[in-house]
C-alpha cells in the first residue's frame, strides 16, 4: 500500500476509473494529468479509512449474529429443561 500513496504523491494525482480501467495485464503506464481522479492524499486516506472501518463494522456484526444464534440456541435448550 505504501506503493500506491508513493505513486500518487510523485505523479501528483491518479486517474479515474472510467479514464482508466483495470486491465488485468503488465504493460506501461498511461497515466494522463487530464483524467485525475484524486489529488489529495488525505482524500484517499479518508476513503481507505471508511473501507475499513466499514470491513471492520461488518465483521462486528457478523460476531454479533454469531452471539445471537448462540443466545437463543441457549434460551431454546433451557425451555427443553425447565418445561
């Protein structure tokens, strides 16, 4: 990742997404001043920081709906003991 923030910094911005689309392929850069998407680092730092606060947010509630199955898994098993 320290890569990717070097490579903005030097070439001062990336391009957009629709200027210039993943190709999945090795080859030379065609970067294009013209098509920059982001210029601001702290931009970019905001949005990596919402990804993972949002992967963060999402693997919470995934522990949750694990406590939850276990609460009423448990509340399930004690009406088959105490009926």
């Amino acid at each position: 990742m320290d890569y990717a923030y070097q490579y903005i910094k030097e070439n001062n911005g990336i391009d957009t997404e629709t200027s210039y689309p993943y190709q999945a392929s090795d080859g030379k850069c065609r970067y294009d001043r013209k098509n920059t998407g982001a210029t601001d680092i702290v931009s970019i730092s905001l949005l990596l920081f919402l990804f993972k606060f949002t992967l963060c947010l999402s693997r919470v509630l995934l522990i949750f709906k694990d406590i939850m199955k276990l609460i009423y898994k448990l509340l399930l098993l004690q009406l088959v003991l105490f009926q």
